[in-house]
C-alpha cells in the first residue's frame, strides 16, 4: 500500500551517459564523468557495462540512432560498441537497456492520496497490474523520462499495464494531458518522426477507469 505520499508513489528509473568523444577506428565513446541539468550535477554510470549489454544511442535532443551491444566491458570510462551506425558523433546519449530498471512488477497494490504521481516509469520489461490508484492528484501512471529535469531515464520499452482500477486522479489540472489517469509521453515535443518514437512495445487493456478528474483517460506520444 502506497498512501499519502508526498512525490510519486514510487519512481523506476534508470541513468544515462553522455560521451564527450567517439574514435571510429575503435567504435569507442568516452563518457563524461559528470553531466549538468536544470536541478543540478549528476554522475554518467558505467558501472556494470558488461559485453552483450545491450545500449541504444541516442542524439542529445533523444532522437534514436541504433541499438547495439557492448562489444567489451567498460573501461576506465569507455566503452566500446558492437556496431556503427551513421551519425555516431563525439556527443551523444547511451542508455544500458539491461541495467536500466528492467524486470520490473507492481501487482496488486494500492496507490491512494498521492501528491504528485501514482506510479512513474521509466524501465523496461516491466507489468503493472490488478493494481487500485485512486485520489492522484496528477497521473495515475506516467510513463515518461524526465532526463531534462532529473537525471531519470529511460523510455519504456515491453511494459503491460493491465487490469487496474484508476479512480479519481489527474485534478491537479484538468487540462493538462500529462495528467492522464495514464499517460506515456517523451521529454521532446511531439513528432511524426519515426526516430522520436521511443517507448515501444507498450500494452494497456482491461483498466477500468473512473471518475477522472482530467480530460484524457488514457493519453499516448512518442511510441
């Protein structure tokens, strides 16, 4: 039971790196130790790469490049890649899909009386179901990286959300879709590109919804 809470009712989230230089001959990012966002200064992971992990590159504004594998584990900072693809520069955004949050389930949980966010993803492999989320003040569950604000990544991918009861949420401002009783979203505007599209293989069926206080029951982008 998650109850009256003053964040999110829970946050699954991973990290992401940013490289400050590509070899080509080598097919090797560096990472920077250290990145900068508007509520401060956080730390690249590397920790745990390990080859066959497998990484999507990412341009900075999250527009996708390629998903790969670690062709070695990482090294002093740098990690090297099994294959390249075109646009590959000295900066860009790498996300360790198998050390990201993944393998995640909420089952049979209550979720009442939340400040901000019922439940908030950003994992992969993940099933949230046969849950109760009543009394959200914004979404019930939000699928959504928030990697301009926090360094909380990544984009769902594999998610089944099904067969919960969502009473009541979203009245934090009823014309703001981002709270949706259920909400999956990006953190760029919308596109028609098929590059932005990252949350992908995403199930929703047999909620029952009630109530809401927002506009949009179920509201999805960048998918």
């Amino acid at each position: 039971v998650f109850t009256d809470m003053t964040d999110d009712g829970t946050n699954i989230n991973g990290h992401y790196m940013l490289t400050s230089s590509y070899d080509p001959d080598t097919n090797r990012f560096t990472i920077d130790p250290e990145f900068d966002v508007v509520t401060g200064t956080y730390t690249s992971h590397t920790e745990g790469v390990a080859v066959g992990d497998r990484i999507r590159i990412l341009t900075l504004d999250f527009a996708w490049i390629g998903d790969t594998t670690a062709a070695s584990d990482a090294d002093n900072g740098m990690i090297t890649l099994a294959d390249r693809f075109e646009g590959m520069t000295d900066h860009m955004v790498l996300q360790n899909l198998d050390r990201q949050s993944n393998g995640f389930a909420i089952r049979n949980c209550v979720v009442e009386r939340i400040r901000s966010r019922g439940l908030l993803i950003k994992g992969t492999d993940g099933t949230i179901e046969h849950c109760t989320i009543r009394d959200v003040r914004m979404a019930g569950i939000l699928v959504k990286p928030e990697s301009n604000e926090w360094p909380e990544f990544g984009f769902a991918q594999n998610l089944v959300i099904r067969n919960n009861h969502i009473i009541g949420t979203g009245y934090a401002a009823p014309t703001n879709n981002l709270y949706a009783a259920i909400n999956v979203s990006g953190d760029t505007a919308q596109s028609g590109d098929p590059i932005y599209q990252l949350h992908r293989g995403i199930l929703i069926e047999g909620n029952f919804i009630e109530n809401r206080r927002n506009e949009s029951a179920i509201k999805v982008s960048h998918a």
